[in-house]
C-alpha cells in the first residue's frame, strides 16, 4: 500500500491514551498503524476514524517474533515510518509482601520489554532513513508510588531506555522522548472505588484528572516537524504531581 501520508504505528491502541494518539494522530495527517491485543478494538476504532487512515494489526509487543514480522510487514508496504509511539502498558499493583513473582514478570515484560524490542525495530528501520521520531509513553510513577513496586520499575525503566536511545540515535536524525502522565480519565481510572479515586484527585495540585487527549496533545508537538531539536526528555502530563505537591 502506497500513502502520501507520513506513517506512525501506536501501540495499546484500541482504547483510553492509545485510542486518543491515533484519533489525534490521525487527525493530524498521520496514517495509523494501531497494535494491540484487543480483537474487539480495530471495529471501534475504524468506525471513528475509517480504514483510509488507519489499520490495526493485532499481537503480542512482548513476542519478539511478532514485532519482527509487524516491521517486515510495514517495510514492504510503506516506504517510510515517520514515527514509532510506545503506548501499550499494564498494571499489577500490591505492596511488596503480596506481590507474586508473576506480576512482576508480567509487568516488567509488557512494559519495558515490549518497549525495547519495539524500540529496537524502529531503531533498525529509522537508522537507515536517517529520520524519525519515538515517543514512549512512561508514567508519573517512575517517580515512586506506593503498591506500584513493579510498574514504578518498568516505568523508571522507560525513563532510562528513552535518554540512552537519544544518545545512540542522534546523529542520525532521530529523536526519542518519553511521556509521563499521571492521573488520567481512562476506562483503567473509572473502575477505581470512587473514594479511593476522590482521594487520588485531591492529592493533585489541579485538584482533577487529566484527559487522554492532553497526552495525545503532547505527543502530536513531539512528533511534530516544529520539534527536530527536543530529545532525551520526560514530559509530565500529571497536572503538577511530579513537583511533589500533596504527597
């Protein structure tokens, strides 16, 4: 398939931050290539926005296999991959004595390495054109956040991989930035009890949550063409919160 369009795949896309990049995204020129693991999130997302600028490709960002086969297969249709945006994330919060083994495996694997070898990929394909731009989505939480041992791990991760790539990448006309929200309206936020929410509101500064498409916003200006010379930075999207206030 041949587009005029600049291409941008985005993963966790089918619902919450990842559905709001690929609406702005797509809104704003991009052609979409939205992964995920939800079978039910490529109808949603086409209706919105229409197969002429977007297409979803269901897999696993953890299966090195799949990653590899995602890239091979955007390479052979498009001859250009503007951009790489790494979305997709979980959570298996507890405190420390009552975290298992496995949802420290599981969150680690999802959320940093998934990351990585999507990462790596673009960092292949990117090298070769001498252009591009990866924005990962990291998290507020890297900072540090009570029951959140293993995410705030992954995350703090994320922060790292981000500066490291932003070196190794550089001179080849690539930029790498991390963005870190923090308290967000998501379907994940809206299970919460609604006293424990209401307690996560008040610890912010704004005193509210933010929205996905304050995230989408964020991203849209870094993989803009008006920001070639941002790179290796953290944006918090938190309404104050990285500042420590109300802690």
């Amino acid at each position: 398939m041949m587009t005029s369009k600049p291409t941008v795949i985005v993963t966790g896309a089918a619902k919450g931050i990842g559905k709001s990049i690929c609406k702005k995204l797509a809104n704003d020129g991009f052609y979409v290539i939205a992964v995920d693991l939800d079978p039910d999130g490529e109808a949603a997302l086409i209706d919105e926005l229409g197969n002429n600028c977007v297409e979803y490709r269901l897999m696993d960002i953890c299966n090195e296999i799949q990653v590899k086969e995602l890239f091979a297969k955007i390479r052979s249709k498009f001859d250009f991959v503007s951009a790489v945006i790494n979305n997709a994330g979980i959570i298996r919060d507890n405190m420390i004595w009552n975290m298992s083994v496995s949802d420290f495996d599981a969150v680690i694997n999802v959320n940093l390495k998934g990351t990585w070898l999507m990462c790596r990929e673009a960092a292949i394909i990117m090298k070769e054109q001498k252009s591009g731009k990866i924005v990962n989505i990291a998290s507020r939480a890297w900072l540090g956040n009570r029951g959140q041992s293993n995410y705030s791990a992954s995350k703090a991760g994320v922060v790292a991989l981000t500066r490291v790539l932003a070196l190794e990448l550089g001179k080849y006309n690539i930029s790498v930035n991390a963005v870190a929200p923090g308290l967000i309206d998501t379907p994940l936020t809206r299970k919460l009890e609604k006293d424990v929410l209401q307690k996560l509101i008040d610890a912010q500064p704004s005193r509210s949550m933010g929205r996905p498409e304050d995230v989408a916003n964020t991203v849209a200006f870094l993989v803009s063409e008006n920001t070639q010379f941002i790179t290796g930075q953290t944006i918090y999207v938190d309404g104050g919160k990285s500042i420590g206030a109300n802690m």
